[in-house]
C-alpha cells in the first residue's frame, strides 16, 4: 500500500512475479495486489484503477522472512555484553533502534526478542507495532529470566524456587513482555560459568510456562546440553534455543511434545572462525570452540528426525547482525535441510511457533510481509539475502530499482 499526493491509501499491484513460498511454487507468473495490510489477489493479468504498479517480472516473490531468536539491544561487535554494560538505556535505544531498521532493509519482518535491557526491546516493539519507527514487528522478552548468579544475570531476573520465577514471569508481563526466556542451562557470553550447567530446575521452569500460557505468551528456554534441554522439554516450553549435545532421548521428547528447535548455529560459526585479532573475548571463543561440534550434530539429528525447526541466529551476539538470517538458512542446508525447508524455517514454521497464523504465505488474505528477490530460492536459499525490495504490512519499507525489470 503507498499513498497519493493527498495521503489517500493506494493499492500497491506487483506484475508478473513468480512466486514461491515454503511449499515451493506457488505460481510461474501472476501479479499479486496489496490493499491495506493484506495480500487481496493473486492472479494472471490483474488490472486494478488507482493502483501503483511495480513490474517485477524475472524476479521472485516470497513472504518476508523471521529470526526466531535475536537480541536487538546487543550491538554484534567482537563483545557486546561489554558494550551494553557501558552504555545507559537511552544510547541502548537509538542504536537498537537503527539496527531494527537494517533489519526490515535485510528483508527479516518479524523478530523474536529473547532477551533485553532496561525494557528498551519491549518499548520498540510497541513503537513498531504503532509505526512510530520503522522496523519488523517484535514479539519482546524484556528480561531473561534466570537463577542468582545463571547466565544473563546481569541483564535478567534473578529468580529461585518456584514462586520466586513465577513471581519473575509475572512481573515481566506486567511490564510489558509478549514472550518469555528462561534459562535452562549456563552460557558461553557469561563469564566464570560452565556453557551447558543446568541452571533453571524443572519445577522452575514448569511455573514459567504455566503463567506465561495463561497470558498468551510462548517460552523459550536457552539450553546448551542435552540434560540441560531434557529439562526445558520437560517443562513444557515452547522451544529450546541453541540446543547444543541434544540425543536420541531428547529428540523424541520434543517429537512427542511439539517442541520447537531454534538452532542459532550461525553464531557458533562466526565465533568459531573469526581471526583472532576479532576482539571476541578468549572464554567466549574457548566455550564456543568447545561445544560448536555438539550443535551441527543436533542440528542433523533433528532435520533427520523432523524436529520442527524455527529459524534464528542469535543476533547481536558477536559478529552476527540479526538481520543476517539467510547465513542461517544456508547452514541449515549444509547439514541436511532442503532450499524449500530452510524458507519454510525462517517463515511458516516460525510462524506456527509464534502463534501467528496469517503469516508466512503468500495467500490471500494473509499480512502482506512480501520481499522481491533476484534469482531463485528453491536452488539457492542465498538469494534471499539483499532483497530488491521489502514489503512489511502492505507499505514499502526498502525498493531498490523496481521501476524496471531486471536486464
């Protein structure tokens, strides 16, 4: 949707497009029309009075892609936790604030926060959501919720026992959350802590899901081992995050509870290869090197065993933007996933964790979340990386050239 000279809302009519989603081909050819926030047709030869028309024949149409695990508030520099403890809140927003931005122009049109600072995340959620600023829209954690001293403590809420999480969960509701993180296990960006030391107990975490499926909001649990990630299933949450050394065992609980992997191996990459002058701290480099290997296992496990999986590269942490989540599609098709099913990881199954059920497709009726691309993503999932144009809500956020097809 665009607007004409007297701010009158016009439909937006893309001709000739092949369109493809996460079931593949939807059409060969066909003009797709934007009314409001909507996809309203999708047809042969469509012709609509009053519409601006974008030719994009010899490009490709598919929905706006989803990072199921970012942290907006952590600048992806070499040591962000060290960055975000100097900064105060009000430097914390605008920098995020321009990073929500570079995301949308990436093509990612929805993020899931799991992890913020000073309620900054939840308050541009709520700005995107009221288009004061641009950028995808957000379901927000605001604090991580964790035990005294367990990973992310210094940006989270300490919590012990039962009534003492759910009292946690509670609060961040209140303040705002529209989803909730709990940690299952020790990390690798914490110092003076074993990555993958249960933290979080069952009984703990299990009062979590409880009071945040009341209040209609899912649960992700970071969990870095398997027994760490027992737990979590255990619990009930809604999605392990990393799930580093996952087994046999834990695959079939997640099976049997629908429980959804959210794999972030590009972060366990780019901190695996970085050069050593980089600036990533040496225990967050030893960790990692450490556990990475027990991650591409998982990952291969579950693809094999058709885990659902939800795309998300832990962004913001070192040297990993969040709006780079083709990086992560790609390395799911390194270890197993087809082109169509890595689409399908960052869009509709993403979806389905979210709760977000007009999302994902290209079908009428559904939010017009839209990206062109050149090329084909059903044999090279890297030609979603820099979009020729972004669509989010059915209004233009990011168009390079489409006033001509390509040459």
């Amino acid at each position: 949707m665009t607007r004409d000279g007297s701010g009158q809302a016009r439909p937006l009519l893309l001709k000739g497009a092949r369109i493809v989603d996460g079931r593949g081909v939807r059409h060969e050819r066909a003009d797709v029309l934007v009314s409001g926030e909507q996809i309203a047709a999708i047809e042969p030869n469509l012709e609509v009075d009053g519409a601006v028309v974008w030719p994009v024949g010899g490009r490709t149409l598919t929905p706006g892609l989803m990072n199921a695990h970012a942290h907006i508030c952590l600048d992806p520099g070499p040591d962000p936790e060290r960055i975000l403890r100097h900064e105060v809140p009000a430097e914390t927003a605008i920098r995020a604030a321009s990073r929500l931005q570079q995301t949308l122009a990436a093509g990612v049109t929805t993020i899931r926060d799991v992890g913020g600072a000073a309620g900054v995340d939840i308050a541009l959620a709520s700005l995107v959501e009221r288009r004061e600023i641009a950028g995808p829209r957000m379901l927000a954690a605001g604090r991580v919720i964790t035990m005294t001293g367990g990973h992310g403590y210094w940006f989270g809420v300490e919590a012990d026992g039962p009534d003492a999480v759910r009292h946690a969960v509670r609060g961040q509701i209140k303040a705002g959350a529209t989803t909730i993180k709990v940690m299952a296990t020790g990390g690798m960006m914490t110092p003076g802590q074993a990555a993958g030391a249960p933290q979080l107990t069952v009984d703990e975490m299990a009062v979590a899901v409880d009071e945040a499926h009341k209040a209609g909001r899912i649960v992700a649990a970071h969990a870095e081992s398997a027994a760490g990630a027992r737990n979590a299933v255990l619990a009930g949450v809604d999605s392990v995050e990393h799930g580093h050394g996952i087994d046999e065992e834990v695959v079939s609980l997640m099976l049997e509870r629908g429980t959804a992997l959210v794999p972030t191996i590009l972060s366990d990459r780019a901190i695996v290869e970085a050069a050593p002058e980089a600036g990533i701290p040496d225990f967050v480099v030893e960790k990692c090197r450490a556990l990475a290997p027990s991650l591409e296992r998982t990952l291969r496990l579950a693809i094999e065993r058709g885990v659902p999986i939800a795309a998300g590269n832990d962004g913001g942490a070192p040297l990993v933007p969040i709006g780079d989540i083709v990086g992560e599609l790609e390395l799911y098709v390194v270890h197993g996933m087809t082109a169509q099913e890595a689409l399908a990881a960052a869009t509709t199954a993403t979806a389905a964790l979210f709760g977000m059920s007009q999302l994902g497709l290209l079908e009428v009726g559904y939010v017009a979340d839209l990206l062109v691309v050149d090329g084909d993503p059903l044999a090279d999932i890297g030609s979603l990386r820099g979009p020729r144009a972004v669509i989010a809500r059915g209004v233009p956020v990011h168009a390079d050239h489409l006033e001509s097809p390509p040459g």
